[in-house]
C-alpha cells in the first residue's frame, strides 16, 4: 500500500469520526 493510500484512509476514517460525532452532539442538544 502506497503512502498516498495510507493517508487518504486515515481521512476517510477521520471524517467518517467527526460526522458521527456531530451526529450526536445534534442528538443531545
């Protein structure tokens, strides 16, 4: 696996965090 691979699936995967994470913080308002 490439570098460039690595680092677009850690964005993936932190973006993928903080929209559930904004998910919940909507449900708890």
């Amino acid at each position: 696996m490439s570098e460039q691979e690595r680092q677009t699936r850690a964005e993936v995967k932190q973006s993928r965090k903080q929209a559930i994470l904004e998910a919940l913080a909507l449900e708890l308002e």
